[in-house]
C-alpha cells in the first residue's frame, strides 16, 4: 500500500492539519508516513497545501509530484492540482465552494458538499473532517478510529469535547461515498 | 512505541537537547526559524540558555564564547545567515572549539527565496570562511536520520574539537515524520580541561586562533591537518540502494538523494539497472565507499539543487575512471523523480 | 620597608609588546590591581579584542578568550551565560567596539548583559598604523584622513558612553575615565572597580571608556600625548558618569 | 635603602615617570642603555623620594616597585 | 620611461584610478591597509569618494549601493574581512552588479597571522557567499600585472555584470616593483540604463536579488549559469614558462608561481626538464590551457601557500590523466625555491 | 467634484501583500504622498528592507535598490554618495534597523549621511512569523519569548530615535510617529516630509520612527491592534522630537 | 453623487475605515465577497458623507477615493 | 646579473630606504628590480629587514631567501642572516654596532664603522649610506650617481639640501673598501 495524497484549499481551511491527522493516523497504525507542506511565498492568505504520503513500506521520496489521491478544497486548488493526479487516481472535490467541474476522465471523482455538510451538523470549522471521513471511506488506509484518535493526542484536554463532533463528521463525510 | 510525529526543525532541536546542548543562540530565519522558536520554550524547561542574537554574527560569536567556556552549544540558520557566520566559523575552527551549526538551506544567491536549495554545499564543504579549516558537514535525509545525526554530531565536535555542520533543506525543516529519540539524556558530557572557567586550582587557559610568529601558525595549522586527516580516515559516511548490480550510480545527498531513490525505484520497473549513492558525510566525502560500488557501474548522474556542486567531490573521487553527468534544479524547485528517471534514460543512451 | 607599589598577581611578569608610552600598558595594570583587590582572579575570564591589546590574553594571569574583532560583547556573552557567577570582563578599543563591534555592544548593554567592558578609547586604529576611528576628532590627521577628519564626510566622532547611557537599563553603568595623570589614574581605577562591583552585584551591564594615548599613530611623544589627550580630548569627551537616568 | 626599584631591562624609556615625580629626582640614565636599546629611568636620590607612587603608577610598563620605610619604632613589615 | 616604483597595495589603487574608479569603500586590515590610505588621499584629487566604512559588512553593501547606482566601484580586505563581505558578494552577484573586490590573502583560519597565505582560494573561486554563483577571480604574480589586472577586472566587471575578485597576498601587496600604467584615463565608461539614478524620463529601474516564486528564481538562476559558462569558455588565462618538453610541470598562481619559477630554472640548471602553468584566472580555472601542455608531463605538481586547494581543481582538469602530487606551506610561511626543487627530485623518483 | 484623496502618483497600482490591517501600507501611502508633493518622484532612490517590506520595490514607483537584512543604511549610504543631489531614503523594520542593522544606522547617523530612513517600529518580526524584536515591550509574548519579554533575560527594548538623538549631530533629525488614527496620520505624514526636506536641504541625515501594527503575529483583528499599539506602545514610545540638541 | 468610492476588489475587510468615520456610515457588506474572499467595507448612504477623507487616510490598502462636490453656484473642476 | 640582497637592521637604522633607494636605482638604470620588506609581528621597535633584487633579465622570484649580499647593521641581524648566505656570497657588517665576528669562511666579509664614519662626516642618521657606499662599491651592479638620482626624486624639494652630505657618506663608504 502507497497513497500518495495532496491535499489544498485556501488557507484557514484547515487543510494543514488535515494532512497532519492522517500522518499521525498513519504513525499510529504503524506504517510508514510524512507530511510535507507547501511553505511558499504565499504565506499571507491565498493557498495552502501539503502532501501526506502513507505507506506499508519504507517511504523513498516524501515528495509528492503525481498525487495518487487529491482533496481540493477551492477552485484555485482543483485547477493547479486536477492536472498531477495519476492515472486511476482519485479526486476529492469539495462542492460547496466549487462550481466548476472537472475535467479529467482517467480518474475517479468524488463530489462533496463539504461545507454545507458541516453546516448541517452544526460547524462549518469541520468541512475537512467531512472531506477526510469520505476519503477514508475509499482509500480504506486509515481506520477512522486512528484519526480520533490522533485528535485525542493533539488536542488539548479542554478541547476534547470537539471529537464527538469531528467523528460525526467523519461519520457523514463516509456515508456520501458509500 | 515510542515515535512522535515531528517537523524536522522542532527534532533536530529536540535531538540537540537529549545530546546534552543546553546553550543556543540564534536569529530567524526562514525556513528554520521553527528550530530556534521550539528552544526559546524547551531551554527554559531543562535549566538551559536560548539566546537571541541581534544577528547571526552575534549568533556565532557567542557560540564561540560559549563553546570556550566548555559548554555544548548550537545555532541554526539558512544560507544568507550561514555566510555572514562564515568568519565566525573560522575563528571557531581555528581555536579548535567543538560547536553544532545547522544549516537549512534555502535558495540563493541573495536573497533568493525561502525555497529548499541545496546551494551551500561548496560553502559548507570547501569552507566559507577564510583559511584552511574543514567542518565535519552531515547531510540527513530523513526527519530520523536529522535526530541521530545531531545526536553524533555533538560527540564528534567535542572528539574533534571542530565544528560540526548539519547540512539540509527546507523541506527536511518543514516536513514531519515520525522520530524516535534513542538515547535517553546523555548526562556524561567529557570533561573540558581547556575551557575557560576560571583558572581555580589550575593553569590559566587561553581559547585563540591567533598566532603572530608564521612558524608557530604554521605548526598549528599542520596539527589541524592531521586532525582533518584523521577525519577523513574515520568519519566517511555513505549509503547505498541497489548498487551491487548497479549500471547508472546516481550520487545524490539530503533531500535530493529521497527524489533519486524513487527514480530508482522506477528505473528498476523500467528494467534499469539503477543504483544510488548517499554521501550521509559530504566532508569528508566518502570516497572510499564511491570507489567500492563502482564495480559495474558505467557512469554516475549527480542529482542536486544546484547548478552542480557535489559532482566535483564525486569526480574526484573517481579520478576519471567513470563518466560523470549532473542534473540540477536551482532556486528553490525540486527534481522530480520521473525527471530524474528521464535524465537516467537519456544518459544511458549516450554511454 | 612597606611595599606600596608592586607588579599586581593578576598580571603576567612578561614586557608588554606596546610602544614606549602607551597608555594601554596603564588599563592593563589597573584591571589586573581591581582583579587582585576583588579576590576574583580564579574566576575572572577576560575576552581579548583585535586592536594592539589582541595580545592581552598573554599579559592577564585569569583564563582567557580571544575574540573576533568588534565581538568581544558577543564572546562575553556566550561564555557568561555558561558561568553566571564567573566574572566576565571584554577589554576593546574604540575601532574594535565603537566602528566594527557597534551593534555587539549596543545589544550587549540594552541586554543588560551582566559584563564589565574596558574600552579604551584613544581615537584612532593603533594596531593597524593610524587610520580613523569613529572616535577621532574632528580635525584630526590619520592616515585615511590626509586633510584631518571632515564633518561633512565622516560626521561627528561617537561619544559611546553617552549614547550607551542613552539606552533604558537601569542597573547599567557607564562612565569616562582618563589616565593622563596619577591623579585620573586613580580615578580610572576606582571606576573599573565599581564596574567590576556592578557585575559581581548582579546588576547590569557595565562599561568603563579610558581615555588613552596613541604616541606612536599621533606622532607625538609619550609625555606631549598625554598632553594633547588632556587639552584635545577632554573638553570633547568629558570625564564623567553617564549611567542611564534611574526609572524606564 | 631603596625606595624605588626600576626594572631597568623592562624600561621603555617614554619618560612618563619623569614628569610625575613631585621631588624631580627620576629621570633618564642615558649612561644605561638595555637590551631594548633604550637608555632606562632611574633615581639616584633615593632620600628624597617620598615614596608618594606617582612614578609607579603613570608607568605604563610596570618597571617600578615602591617601598616606604617603616615608621620609626616598627619593624619592617 | 614612464616607470615608478611602486607598492602591490599602492598601485592597484592607482590602476583602479586610472580605470575609472571613483568610489573605494574599505575598512583597515592588514597587509593591504595603503591600498585604503592611499585612495583616502588620492580619491578627494580626482572628485571621486573614499569611505571608511564602519566595517568590512558595511564596505560591501556601500559598493552594492553604489554599484546599483552605476558606479565603477571597489572595495578591498584581506582575508578575515572577505569573510564578512561573504553575504554581500553572493548579493551583489545575485543582483548581477559590478564590481571590483580585493582580497590580499593573510594566514588563517581565524585570527591567524598578518602574513601572506594562500588559504581563501576555495572562498574564493567556489563561493565562500551561500547559493550559485561565480566571481571572476583574478591572480597576479607581480606588481605590474596587478596594475593590468586591475583595469581589466573593471572591464570585465561592466561586461558581464558580476563582481571580479583580484586575489594576491601580503607579499603581493607589500613589495615594491616598477610599474607602468599604460592605459589614460578611461573617459568612456559603458552606460548602465538598469542604474538607480532616479526615473527621470523612463520607467524605474530595480536592484535586486529576490525572486519570491522558485520558478522565478530558477529561470534568473540558470541565466547566470549562462553567464558563467560564457566567461568558462572566454575569460580563461593562464602562463606557461617552459612547458613545451616539461616532464614534471609545476602548477603554481601568484607568489608561489614565482617561488616555482625560479625552481623551474633551477631544475633545468640540474637536466631535470621542469616546467610552470601559472593560472591567472582561477576562476574560471584555465583548464583548456592546462590540457594542452601536458604533452610530456609525467606528473603535476601543485604548491600553494595551503593544505592544497587549486590542486582540486588540477586534478579536475587532468581528470585522471596525470599523476598529481602537491606541497604546501602554510601559516604565512612561504616555500622557497630550494624546498620546491627538493619536491620536485623527490616527486620525479616516485612516477 | 474635487478629488479630495486618491492613490498617489508615485504608488504603484498593484495590491500589497501585506496582511489585512498592517499599516505598512498606511506608511508607504503616506512616504508616496510626501515624494509626489515634493516633486522628487523622479529623483528618489528608495531602498527596501528585508522584513514583511521586502517587496517595497514593487511599491514605490521610483527607482529601487532591494538590501540585504540590516544594511539598507550602508546601501543609500553608497548610493547617496554617487548621487549627492538625488534624494535617498531607506524603509527599514525593526528587526531590520534595530536588530541586525544596528551598526549601521548608528554610523550613518554619526555620519550625518545625507539619507531619510523611515524605521517602522511593529514591535516584532513580522515577516518570519513573530519571533522577539529588540523593540518588543517587556512582558509582550512573542514566538521566541514564549513567556513573554523578560527584562533579566533580554533587557529592556531600544528606543531608537532616543538613542540616535543622542550622538552628536546638529544637522540630523529623528521624529516618533504613530500610525493608529487619522489624526496621527497626519502627524506622521508632515514628519516625513520634514525628514525628507532635511536631506534636500543638505543638512543631514533623517529618521522617522513609525509605530506601525502586526495584527497577524500580535494575534489580534486590526482594530484591536490599533488600539495596542495607542495603549501599550505610546507609553513607552513616546511620540514626538528627538533630535540631537544644537551644539557639539 | 459617489463622494466616497471604495475599490472593492482590493478590499481586504480589515474594518478600519469602519472605526474612523465621523458620520459611521462604512459598514462591512456581508452580502459580497471579493475575490480574494473577503466581505468589502462599502458606504451606501453617499449623502451623509462629509469628505472628510478619514476612511481613506486610515485605508492600508488604497482601496478609497474621496471627493467632494464643488461649492454650489461652481462647475465641476 | 642578479644580485639578491637583504638588508637588515633595528628599525630606525634606516634599512627600508636603503633597500628601496637600491631598488630605485636599478629601476633609474634599466634593470629588473623588486624589493620586499618583511613585515612582522616585530611591527614595533625590533628588527626590520628588507629584500632587495637587482636583475639585468626578468626576475623569477623577488623572494630572497639564498642572498648574494647580505647587510648587517646590528648584532641580531648578523645571528639571522648570515647562515642564510649564498657560498661565495658577500657580507657587510656594521661593525659600529656589532663587535661579535662572523663565523662563515665560505663567503666575503667587509667590516665597516659605519656609525663612526657617519658621525665623523657629521650625522649619525647617514651610516646607511657609508654602509651602501662600500656595498655598492664592491658588486659594481649600480653607480652610486643613480642613488643620488634616485634621493632627487624621492626626497621632497626642501629636504634635497641632504643630498650632498649622501653624496659623502656614499664616498666615505666606498673609500673603506677600495
Ligand atoms: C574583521 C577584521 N577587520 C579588520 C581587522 C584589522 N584590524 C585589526 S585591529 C584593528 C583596529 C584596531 O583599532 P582599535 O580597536 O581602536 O584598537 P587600538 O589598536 O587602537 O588599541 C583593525 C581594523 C581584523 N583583524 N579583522
Ligand atoms: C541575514 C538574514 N537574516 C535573517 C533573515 C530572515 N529575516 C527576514 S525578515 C526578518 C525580520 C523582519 O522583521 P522586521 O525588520 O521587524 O520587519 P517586519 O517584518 O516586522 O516589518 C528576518 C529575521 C534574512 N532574510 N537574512
Ligand atoms: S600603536 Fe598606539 S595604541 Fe598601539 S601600542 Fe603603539 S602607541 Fe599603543
Ligand atoms: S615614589 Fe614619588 S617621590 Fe619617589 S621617585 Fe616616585 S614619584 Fe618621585
Ligand atoms: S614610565 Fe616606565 S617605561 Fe617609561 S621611562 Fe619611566 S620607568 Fe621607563
Ligand atoms: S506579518 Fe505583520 S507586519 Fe507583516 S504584513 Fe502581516 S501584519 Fe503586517
Ligand atoms: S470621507 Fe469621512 S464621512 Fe465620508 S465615508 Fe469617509 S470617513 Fe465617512
Ligand atoms: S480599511 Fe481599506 S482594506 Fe480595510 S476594510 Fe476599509 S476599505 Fe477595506
Ligand atoms: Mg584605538
Ligand atoms: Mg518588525
């Protein structure tokens, strides 16, 4: 197993941490993992990346250039990253902030509204979560639990009553790919 | 289990701690600034010293006295900041002092930008300052491979009394991964009887690198050769992937070397016989280890972040015995591997 | 017979390699007479700048560092953050602490680096042969100032104690000093003194300008140095205490 | 009795001694002249030095030890 | 006969004069301290500026200014203060301005000694700054081609915009040999329309050196390799004294090249058939010329006032052909000629 | 209709990058204005900062010089002295001009180099993300002053206009402003054009101190912000004159 | 009559402007969103505005122009 | 032609000028010249010495370790240099100041007052010109009348009134040696 995965959005998204859990996740359940974030110019608002690469076998290069899955969280990040997917990967789109479509046929895309879900259950801060739940869903590298998991272990004990919230969230983001 | 999902720059800081350096004096800089940020919380915890510096000058001239003083101490920075420490580096080197500089290399010249690079190797490795000295210089290549080096490189500054360069990236800086810290608190530091602690009980010593009479410089600087000698003999450092068979050796260190290990991955899929070599010491170069798995190998391809550096080490090494070729990307982009894979494809056709 | 004056034990029995008259020679004993009368030289450690006194890790029998140029304030740092209860003393002249070694020194005291500087200001480069300092006068002839220094060039020379004692640091001590006699001896050594006390108390930073003779770039005697140090120099660098105001 | 010792082999011969003596009695030996190649300072007129230190301390390169004789009545300390 | 006899430090300065230099930013060192005091007299007689800088940093970043502003502009130090201009050179190579850099080598590392040395030849033509790029390293052996050297480095400087560095040591600085300066005043200096000279009457002109997008920098990075491949294959010089039936060839720059001169004709006084490649330019190295009198060479021997450092870039251009071997002296201690030919004997035994 | 405000002339048209609410681009608004008032658009030379300003030269439609950290003063110095009669500022922050540049705005200062510097006092590192400047108020939590600025540790902060003021130079200036409402606006923005003035007149060199907000690395909505800078920062950064006295 | 005119695309809604207006007519506009993403500050009641420019002056992001309407009886100039 | 001289002396005796009047002269007459001062640590007071090369052909190395001619004008001077000279090479001993005897058989010795002579002709400050009469006098390599043309040009108008007292000391000199 090696999935290679970027993951971007506008800053404020939460996509850093997103890619940070499921490295933290991966750890957790032994394999092999490494984040790397885009630290560019763009430090100031505009776009934020990072890949997460997830494997059973020593990771040679934590550089992701052909994505085997992607998670786009705006438009400016659906046009800069639907192009490097691999052949026969997979395309997370999050259609609460993406009208557009995509355009490549030689992968397989998920569309998910992911902010009106999160709205749905209460807070939009969670749209990510919903993104993460239906990739696990697919990819089935991670077990959910693992990322609960992870938040247990990063989050400070006074915020620990968010993870019911974020299991939801992961809960429904998996029943939209199901 | 005892591993942490880390940035690289928060455990190579984390490593400096466990190798007993309670002393760090710095000043930000992209992107390494993360190192100096997690010591100004994690030095007040342990009884230990962080240190901003009003400049990297400053930075390294305070290692400098506190490293005279017998302490283990550090400073981190990035290529502008590096070059401004270079006669300070000198200085330290020539009073023999035992020190960790780290160096996480964006791209250059000038300003440049925040981007990875690997610019800074003739820097590191030829020397930046003036005058014959070398730095021990470790390239990492993992967030792990940063922990345990810095871990060495404290032992071996203090072996050698010479300072000892941690050689990498932005990316190694910023990526996480997990990291095991192996050893638990060193607490039996050697014992420094030439540092400056008041002279109680003892001859007075003098830390210098000044010495007025050419023959008695002379004399000094010999000692430090031998000393340089005998780094060489022992401290070489290499890894290998796949050469025993290998037709296409690529050379390639940190950051880099990751990128050429999955080209060889490819280039094998591809029925290449493809191999890497990873100089973990740039100074010394590990030539004997190159010179070892060149039995097969029709010609070598350098991969680096840079318009070609190392590849003069590696041509030395092999004193044109095998041809050699470079692939470079500069000014903060990153080889690809599938381009390196191309470059592979394309040097073997024309040996 | 009661010795009443003898080569202090803080100083090493070696000739200085300064030139005849140079005042250098004067700081040098004084420092080694405070060091001995504080009962601190087991655990003094002096950092030597590069000017003529970068020998000065020869003539003083405490440990010793050799800095860079214009970094003593930085060395004196990283080694007194080691050993906080050592007493850590840079001596510097006015190349190496008011041009080069501006900012070390500036930071040093806004720091409140718990260190005694002696800086001897004698407005011009010895070491080098005679080029300007920051603290040359206006007028003065160097060798990189033919025509005597320019205001409309090289603006006014940097009255340091001053412009230390500018900054906020209220257990900093500044103060000028001059050796031109045995009665300014006196008074020099009694400031280096207090400098010393200040750092021993915990209170701040603390630093010492002595004004000295350059006969040798002056072009002048020994005895028509002192005499151009008292009528020239003084009146531009007045004697004095210059320690921040009390209160932020 | 020698109230004033020069180290005439460390001696500059840069005179600052000469000028500070308040009795007048220091000056340069050009009789002398040391390895340096410098003719030495020197007192002769110990008598009249009243051991008062000036010479010692204005000079720069630690040629000079002073005594006072003990009081009367004392012993030498 | 329009010779003076002049000092290496004095009449480099007046060649900088008669080369259109009006702007000196220095600050003391020695042994090249007479090339500032010189300037400090000379400058004011011709309306030109000499500026005691507060520092060696200070000194490079007032060229910088300068420079960008369109000057013909120098500064010079010696080897402790090179390493603090190390930031400013990679800056002003990054922004591609020109400039003439004066580096009279003293003993190292550190503090070291005030006496000639040749130990800041890797500083020099590797890159002592962070990043990629290259000074046009000039080596004189004498006073008069110091003089030559000089106005061509200015030239040189404005054609390619890049900083030039004219490399020579204490001894070169302090000793006194006839000169003639043949060129006049050079009254027409290029015009630089990309100068900061305020925007009257076009659109404004930037200096810079700070590309933030990494395929900015790349593209600006890669012109300046351009630019570099362009002086290797131009700017390359070198002499060769006796090399057409050499058997052992020294390889030598600057002082010790004249030391290995008259060692050359003390071998040929003994039948041994010794001959001298003098690089003149050490970057780039004139490995073109070297390649083309190896003829006969059984074997090269490099000398150099170091632990060996121009030997690499020997062995670089011989790539293995020739057998080399190297001495050195070091600590401001300099060879003579009679150590130079024991080497020789003793090299010419073991090939 | 009369425009009655407008983007100035020698503004460019573009969007800074800076961060919503920083006053960095309130300053350089204010320095455009000044230029196109005194009809030197042509004739300045500006020379940018490494800190959150480092694209000042895609700001400033007059020919730009990008420094190196700290250096901007020696880099208007080399290029005021090749063109004495354009009209050369620098834009520096304070980690830039306070921190690692501080021996060179000391000399240029000491100088009485004919240059204007615009200093902006945000009490922080912006552009690397917040760590301690050596103007960070005692107490201020910063990315490396975790527990906030400790006066044992890292002294008080440099006020730097105070201690310019008090080298001797009867033909410099050096002004304390503040950005945080219009009214100051407008103070701030007749300083500059006094500072710059100074310079056309030939008489030395100027500074203007410019209290200016970091919201982002502050941790605080610009509107907070603004409201730190008046409550915490005056205090301690008083506004106003602080110029060397006359005489020497 | 448009006395102030706000660039809305360069708005980067850091409510500054908001804070200064003597007749606290500049709100935020909620409603829209540029492009950059963030709600721009806007004045609706053009009539109430003085000119005062203060919106403007306070502005870090040149996104007001300010004018005011010629004194009645002149033309435009 | 080559002479390869090293003058060496206390600082003050004068020795940088001899050498760079010698090498002035050779320069007035057309020949190869260099002169190299050692520029110590010994910066103040202690020995100087310089290294002065006179060629009718290109000089290979101005570095003069093997001397033809050595000067000595005090008694460290003659510790240092004399077992650095050439066999059959020449010394001139300042015998004024120097009362040890060279110990060398291989090479030629001139002794000469040059102090006393100096006095004689009525100043101390000249014995380096008694001492480069004599020198000059005995290798031939210069005229004397070039020493003096060379004083012309490098002594400022109002101090060319020395010349003729030069002038005698060069003669003096001579004279001890004919
Ligand atoms: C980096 C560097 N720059 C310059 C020098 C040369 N240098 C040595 S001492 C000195 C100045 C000495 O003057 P000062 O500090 O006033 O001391 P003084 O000799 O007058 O006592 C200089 C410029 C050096 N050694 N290192
Ligand atoms: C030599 C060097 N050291 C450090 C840096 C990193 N650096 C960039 S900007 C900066 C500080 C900026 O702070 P300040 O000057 O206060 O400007 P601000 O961003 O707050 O406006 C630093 C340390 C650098 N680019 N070069
Ligand atoms: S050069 Fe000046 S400062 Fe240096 S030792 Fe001689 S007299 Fe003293
Ligand atoms: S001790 Fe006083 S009286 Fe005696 S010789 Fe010295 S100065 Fe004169
Ligand atoms: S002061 Fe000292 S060195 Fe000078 S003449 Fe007197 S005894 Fe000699
Ligand atoms: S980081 Fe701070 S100073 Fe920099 S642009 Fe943002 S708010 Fe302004
Ligand atoms: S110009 Fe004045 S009144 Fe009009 S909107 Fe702006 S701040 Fe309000
Ligand atoms: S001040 Fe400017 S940027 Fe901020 S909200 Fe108002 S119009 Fe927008
Ligand atoms: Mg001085
Ligand atoms: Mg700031």
């Amino acid at each position: 197993m090696l999935e290679e995965i970027v993951i971007a959005g506008f800053g404020g998204q939460g996509v850093m941490s997103m890619g940070q859990l499921l490295a933290y996740a991966g750890m957790l359940e032994n394999k092999q993992v490494a984040w790397i974030p885009s630290y560019g110019p763009e430090m100031r608002g505009g776009t934020a990346n990072c890949a997460v690469t997830i494997s059973n076998t020593e990771i040679s290069s934590p550089l992701v250039t052909e994505p085997s899955v992607c998670i786009v969280m705006n438009k400016p990040s659906l046009d800069k990253f639907e192009p490097t997917i691999k052949t026969g990967g997979l395309l997370f789109v999050n259609t609460s902030l993406i009208d557009a479509k995509p355009k490549r046929e030689d992968i397989s895309i998920y569309e998910i509204p992911a902010n009106a879900i999160a709205n749905e259950i209460g807070n939009s801060k969670v749209a990510n979560m919903v993104m993460l739940g239906a990739v696990l869903e697919v990819i089935k590298a991670i077990e959910p639990e693992s990322i609960l998991e992870s938040l247990r272990k990063v989050l400070p004990p006074q915020r620990h009553n968010l993870i019911p919230l974020n299991a939801q969230a992961l809960q429904k983001g998996a029943e939209m790919v199901r | 289990m005892n591993k942490v999902l880390m940035k690289g720059n928060e455990a190579l800081a984390e490593a400096a701690v466990r190798a007993g350096c309670r002393y760090f004096f710095g000043y930000p800089i992209t992107p390494q600034t993360e190192l100096p940020q997690y010591l100004s919380k994690r030095m007040p915890e342990i009884g230990g010293v962080f240190l901003q510096a009003e400049s990297e000058i400053a930075a390294i001239n305070m290692v400098y006295g506190a490293s005279g003083a017998g302490a283990r101490v550090m400073t981190s920075s990035s290529s502008p900041g590096i070059s401004l420490k270079a006669e300070g580096i000198s200085y330290i080197a020539g009073a023999e002092l035992p020190c960790v500089i780290v160096n996480m290399m964006r791209g250059g010249p000038g300003l440049g930008t925040i981007q990875p690079a690997q610019g800074d190797y003739f820097q590191a490795t030829k020397g930046g300052g003036h005058g014959d000295y070398k730095l021990l210089v470790l390239a990492p290549a993992s967030v792990q491979e940063a922990v345990d080096l810095t871990i060495q490189a404290f032992d071996l500054a203090d072996k050698y009394r010479n300072p000892v360069m941690i050689l990498g990236d932005g990316i190694l800086g910023q990526m996480m991964e997990p990291v095991e810290f192996k050893l638990t608190e060193n607490n039996e530091l050697p014992v420094k009887e030439w540092a400056t602690t008041g002279k109680k009980g003892r001859k007075k010593n003098i830390i210098n690198s000044l010495y007025l009479q050419a023959e008695k410089l002379e004399q000094h600087v010999n000692r430090l050769a031998d000393k340089f000698g005998e780094m060489e003999a022992k401290e070489q450092k290499a890894e290998t992937y796949l050469t025993d068979d290998a037709e296409i050796l690529l050379a390639a260190y940190g950051t880099t070397s990751r990128v050429c290990r999955k080209a060889v991955d490819m280039a094998r899929e591809e029925g290449i016989k493809a191999g890497l070599f990873r100089p973990i010491s740039l100074w010394p170069f590990p030539e004997y280890a190159l010179q070892q798995v060149l039995g097969r190998v029709k010609g070598i391809l350098t991969v680096e972040m840079s318009l070609g550096q190392m590849i003069e080490d590696v041509r030395l090494a092999v004193n044109g015995k095998v041809p050699t070729d470079f692939y470079g990307r500069v000014g903060g982009m990153v080889p690809t591997s599938r381009d390196v894979l191309e470059k592979i494809v394309a040097f073997r056709e024309v040996l | 017979m009661k010795v009443i004056f003898e080569k202090p034990k803080s100083l090493e029995d070696v000739t200085f390699h300064y030139c005849p008259g140079c005042t250098h020679g004067i700081i040098h004993r004084l420092i080694a007479e405070v060091i001995d009368e504080l009962e601190i030289q087991e655990k003094t450690i002096g950092v030597a700048p590069v000017g003529c006194a970068v020998l000065a890790y020869d003539y003083f029998d405490v440990d010793m560092h050799e800095a860079a140029h214009g970094r003593a304030p930085a060395v004196a740092t990283g080694i007194k953050r080691v050993h906080p209860k050592n007493v850590v003393f840079a001596y510097q002249g006015d190349g190496d602490l008011a041009s080069i070694g501006m900012a070390e020194v500036v930071h040093a005291a806004a720091r409140g680096e718990k260190i005694t500087i002696i800086f001897v200001n004698n407005a011009i480069y010895g070491m080098t042969g005679g080029q300007m300092a920051p603290t040359t006068l206006v007028g003065q002839v160097t060798n990189t100032s033919p025509t005597g220094r320019d205001v409309e060039h090289s603006g006014y020379p940097i009255r340091v104690s001053e412009m230390l004692g500018s900054l906020v640091g209220p257990g900093n001590s500044m103060k000028r000093v001059s050796v031109h006699d045995p009665k300014h001896i006196g008074q020099a050594k009694k400031a280096i003194k207090e400098a010393f006390i200040n750092q021993i108390e915990g209170k701040g930073f603390s630093l010492v300008e002595v004004l000295s003779t350059c006969p040798t770039n002056w072009g002048k005697t020994p005895v028509e140095a002192l005499k151009w140090l008292e009528e020239k120099m003084l009146p531009y660098y007045p004697l004095g205490d210059f320690s921040p105001k009390e209160g932020v | 009795m020698q109230k004033v010792i020069f180290n005439e082999e460390k001696c500059k011969g840069c005179e600052l001694c000469t000028t500070v003596c308040p009795k007048k009695i220091v000056y340069m030996d050009e009789k002398k002249i040391n390895s340096k190649g410098f003719h030495p300072a020197t007192v002769t007129q110990q008598e009249e030095c009243i051991s008062c230190g000036f010479c010692a301390m204005m000079c720069p390169d630690v040629v000079i030890e002073v005594r006072r004789p003990s009081k009367e009545g004392k012993k030498d300390e």
